[in-house]
C-alpha cells in the first residue's frame, strides 16, 4: 500500500489479514524468545496483546525495527521517515500471522489488533461481508 510517491505504508483499512493458509495448527501460539534477543514476533505480540486499536501497522513494524536497530528515540522521526521511504513488508507477512495463529484486523483509521485463530471474533471477522480479507503468506513454496 502506497501513499504517495516518497512515502510507503503498510497499513489497511477495514481489512482482516488471516492466518496463512499453511498453518496447521488449530489455535495460536504465543510467541517465545529465542536464546537473549527477543524474536520478532515476541516483540510485535508484546506491542500488540494489552494495546488492541492503539497502534497502526506501520507504528508497530518501525517500532520493532528500531528497537533490534537500537535507534535512539531522538533519532525516531528522521529513522521512520527513511524506513518507509521504501516498500516494506505488511503484516502479512508477519510472523505472527504467518506461523503463530494470529488474524489481524485494521480498524477503520488503519489501527490494529490481534485475534487468535481459534477465537470468535476471528470467525465473526471471517463472516463479515463488509471487511476485506487477505490470507498471510505462506510460510513454504505450494507444491
């Protein structure tokens, strides 16, 4: 999703990204750290699991970057305007959407929130004629 032609975004608008159509588990799976370093999936879960509707996607994915990036907060608005001078990936591509169970829906002003396959908002968000909905990427090549 693109803006204009120096700035891209990430964000939707009253969409539902769903699981990956090659996750098999039935239920979501939180997110666990992988030795010292927080994964990137921990790190977008923890933004998003107590904060539904408070953050867009593209607050979340620079959010994440710049932490790994150790950028210093000062340094924030000059870091995000670099970072979204170019393409980058939107949540569908997300770990959390493509190998943890998590749907994610954006909100009307781009806001969004998790929801864990197994539950019933995720299937009242699937039966919602009024939302757009794209799957997540597949984690493997289809066969």
């Amino acid at each position: 999703m693109k803006s204009d032609s120096s700035v891209h975004t990430t964000n939707y608008y009253n969409t539902f990204i769903e699981v990956a159509e090659d996750y098999l588990a039935q239920e979501a799976k939180i997110p666990l750290a992988k030795g010292e370093q927080k994964t990137i999936a921990q790190m977008q879960y923890e933004m998003l699991k107590d904060h539904p509707y408070r953050f867009t996607s593209d607050d979340v994915l620079f959010q994440v970057y710049a932490r790994r990036k150790e950028i210093p907060e000062e340094e924030y608005e000059e870091a995000r305007e670099i970072f979204f001078s170019k393409g980058q990936a939107c949540f569908r591509a997300s770990p959390l959407t493509k190998s943890h169970g998590f749907g994610v829906h954006s909100d009307d002003q781009g806001r969004i929130a998790l929801y864990p396959l197994e539950s019933e908002e995720y299937k009242r968000f699937l039966a919602d004629p009024d939302i757009r909905k794209f799957k997540a990427m597949r984690t493997s090549k289809k066969k």
